[in-house]
C-alpha cells in the first residue's frame, strides 16, 4: 500500500506543479505516455501518493490518465517528492533528447 500524503500536502505540491511548472508537466506526460501518433496536447498533475505522480494529459482534445512511478522507488516523506518529481523532469529531457535545466 503507497503512502497517502495528507490533503494540504498534496494540494500544496499540485498547486506548485501545475502553476509553476506546467511546461515539465507537459514534458514528463511526453516522455512517459504511451506511445501515439497523436500528440499530447495538455498535462495537470492530478494526484500523488507514495509510489508516484498522476497526471491527466490530453490528445485530440481527450482526456486519459498517466501514473509515472518515481524513479527511486516508494517515499513517505514530503521533500522526497520534490527529489523525485526532479529525477522523473531529468529522465523526461534524458529520454527525449533535451537538454535540462539546472536544479537550484
């Protein structure tokens, strides 16, 4: 059983991820969605837990879900989230060719 973060935790890190960095959102979605010809179009971080980060990404103006597991396996404590949501941003840009950001 993942852990479950509490609510303001969650909505916390949700309202962060999707105000300030929904340009990785899109970019994770990208990088982890199943393959298609039809473009991903749109990606808002949804949910988390303790396993990983749910996203509701968009193609052709349809909405399907994309649970990513975090790349160093299960956590259980807040700052280890934002450890892994940047591993998941630097295996997105690994995987698709790109260049990332340095990480303050």
């Amino acid at each position: 059983m993942p852990h479950i973060f509490d609510a303001d935790v969650t909505g916390a890190i949700l309202g962060h991820m999707n105000g300030d960095h929904s340009d990785d959102n899109l970019l994770i979605a990208r990088a982890f969605a199943s393959a298609s010809d039809v473009p991903i179009t749109a990606s808002v971080m949804t949910d988390l837990d303790g396993d990983g980060g749910v996203w509701r990404i968009t193609r052709a103006g349809i909405p399907e879900e994309l649970r990513v597991p975090w790349p160093g396996g299960s956590i259980d404590e807040r700052p280890a989230v934002r450890r892994e949501v940047v591993a998941l941003y630097d295996a997105a840009c690994e995987k698709l060719g790109l260049e990332p950001r340095p990480h303050a």
